[in-house]
C-alpha cells in the first residue's frame, strides 16, 4: 500500500533556478537575477517566479510549510512614478507553500509574516494564525512554545470570553483556552 510519504518520496519538489528573458527584464524593470522555479521531477509545478528571499531557507520535502517570495507584475501608481516606461514592475509578496508545492497564503506587498518552523502556525501584524484553516488566534505580546504547543496570553482581547492563555496545537491547531478571570 503506498503512502502519503512514498508520493511525496516519489514526487519531490525542487528549485529550479532560471534565466529570465531579457526583454522581459527590459519591459518589466528586473534587475534581480536569483529568480527560481518550483520543479517536481523536472516538471513546472507552475509558472510563477520566486525568489528565496532574507534568512529565510526552506527545507524542501521536509519541512510540511515553507516561504518563498513570490512575484507578479504590476504597475505603479502616479504618486510613486508618473514615468510610463518606469511604472510597471515585478510585485514582491511573501507566499506560504506546503510541502506538495501548492500555495496556502500570499500575502499583501510590505507585509512580513512569520512561519512558526514545524507547525501551521504563522503571525503576521502581530496576531498569530492557522495556515490551513485561515483561524486567528489572537495577538499575544507573550508567547511560550513547548515540543507540541504554544501559549499565548490573549489578556487584553476584545472579545472578554476569549481573554486568558490559549494553549495551541503545533500540529492541528487545535486550542484550549485557560481563562482568566
């Protein structure tokens, strides 16, 4: 019987390192030259340009979720550049992929989220999320992780019946909520 470790096993993703177009650099203002393809077994997953951008160095086919910086092409507007031939440009977006190449969040430009290494958690502007289920749990000034869980006290949450420590599952996102009173 296979199983879902033998399909990935089977199916391993890779970057693939690529030369962009010159003439698409001329058009589109790119001066990067790092731009990667996500490959599995030397097939496009898709036709997306990243970039492994920062501190930030996945682990392919072991970590379950991993980031990359994503691209798209964009123009932009009068109060930046009123030069046409300046205005377009390749966008720059932190994107969280899981471990089959599918991507599970893109997030804004500007924005700078946090994957929490082995878990589906992320934080982005300060409030801690699930990357599966899109769940917030809150924003916490104090967080402590243990092996399979992390702690967030959530005392100052709007919501008063959800103030108290939260106590998150590393794996399923699961929560147990410890009030406070």
């Amino acid at each position: 019987m296979e199983t879902s470790l033998d399909i990935i096993k089977d199916n391993l993703l890779s970057f693939s390192k690529i030369t962009v177009n010159p003439d698409y650099c001329k058009a589109w203002n790119i001066r990067s030259t790092d731009f990667i393809l996500l490959t599995r077994n030397g097939e496009v997953v898709r036709d997306t340009l990243y970039r492994i951008g920062g501190l930030n160095h996945p682990e392919l086919n072991k970590d379950k979720y991993f980031m990359l910086l994503k691209h798209e092409e964009a123009f932009y507007p009068d109060n930046i550049t009123k030069i046409v031939k300046d205005k377009p440009y390749l966008a720059s977006m932190w994107c969280i992929l899981d471990i089959y190449g599918n991507e599970k969040i893109v997030f804004k430009p500007f924005q700078h989220p946090y994957l929490k290494k082995d878990s589906c958690l992320y934080t982005v502007d300060g409030k801690y999320y699930n990357i599966e289920t899109g769940e917030c749990y809150g924003s916490s000034s104090h967080a402590i992780t243990s092996k399979e869980f992390m702690f967030l006290n959530n005392e100052f949450e709007k919501d008063k019946s959800k103030r108290g420590v939260l106590k998150v599952n590393l794996i399923d996102g699961s929560t147990e909520l410890f009030p406070s009173y």
